[in-house]
C-alpha cells in the first residue's frame, strides 16, 4: 500500500470514528501529496472528504471553498458524477447554512446530471433532497413535485412507495383543481 493509500484509509477510520480534526489532518496530508504528484483527481476527491468534514463541523466558508474547488476539477476533467456527487454535497451544505435558493439550484443541478448518467437512485435521493428545500421554503406544491419526480424516476417502487405515489398524484389533482 502506497503512502497515500495509507493516508486516504487512516482519514477514513478517523472519520468513521468521529475523531474529525485527526481525518483532516490526514486528508490534508494527502491533498498535497497528490498536488505534488499532479493526480488532480485523487487530490480532488480528498479535498471533497475534507469539504463534507467541514460542513459538519459548520465550517461553512471552508466547506463552500473545498466543494466549489472540487467541482471546478471534476468540471475541466469531464467526470459527470464527480460533479453531480460534489453538487449534491453543496446542495447539502447550502440547505444545513440556511441558504434555500441556492441547495434548490444545486440539488437540481445534481439530478440532471445523475438523470444523465442513469443512476436513478442517486436522482431520487436528490429530487427528495430539493423537496426538504422547498418544504421548507413553503413552497409546497414545488416541494410535492420534487418528491413525487425522485419516486417517478425509480425504476421498481415498494408497495409503500406506490402508495405514497397515488396519495402524490391525488394530492397534485386536488391542488391543481383537475378531475
């Protein structure tokens, strides 16, 4: 195992663990070393790790500053789902800061590019995600919306979620004063 290898594993052990401020140290650790090797891609994805530690800890300045470094990489290196993760993950971040409008646009960002890669779990979770947003901006048709369109891109439903999926659909009748 290489000594980033190393690095990248103890980062995560620390993260899993809690212990946040020795995984930063460790992630820090191997950013640099993989800007000293030019590999912008094992660089950018430690400098996500260290975003999301950020944000947990409400660093929100730092966090906003990693993720949007990070989706810069993933952008000039053409990885769709790097970018559409580090979306996600800002969106997150903006919604946890209170900044609504913002975690809608990410959030809406994040689910077409994952539409596009065809990974419809990943696009429900974040059209889930931008229905909490819009909830919580009142907006509540946008908010049934969003959730109704995170069930809709599924490919198998539970029982549970075809339920939820009617209720939805006579809840969007009602409020739009169909038949």
């Amino acid at each position: 195992m290489t000594e980033l290898q190393v690095l990248r594993e103890k980062g995560l052990r620390h993260y899993r663990q809690g212990a946040l401020d020795e995984a930063i140290a460790c992630f820090s650790e191997a950013h640099s070393l993989y800007l000293e090797k030019e590999d912008q891609h094992g660089a950018a994805e430690v400098l996500n790790n260290l975003g999301v530690i950020y944000y947990q800890q409400e660093r929100w300045s730092e966090a906003v500053e990693a993720l949007e470094k990070v989706h810069q990489v993933f952008t000039a290196m053409e990885d769709t789902n790097g970018q559409a993760q580090t979306l996600g993950n800002l969106g997150s971040l903006y919604r946890a800061s209170g900044q609504l409008e913002k975690a809608a646009q990410h959030f809406k960002d994040a689910s077409t590019l994952f539409h596009r890669l065809g990974d419809s779990r990943a696009e429900s979770a974040t059209w889930r995600a931008l229905s909490t947003v819009r909830f919580r901006q009142r907006r509540w048709l946008e908010a049934i919306l969003a959730y109704d369109s995170g069930l809709t891109c599924l490919k198998q439903l539970s029982l549970g979620q075809h339920l939820l999926r009617f209720l939805l659909g006579w809840l969007l009748r009602l409020l739009s004063g169909a038949r």
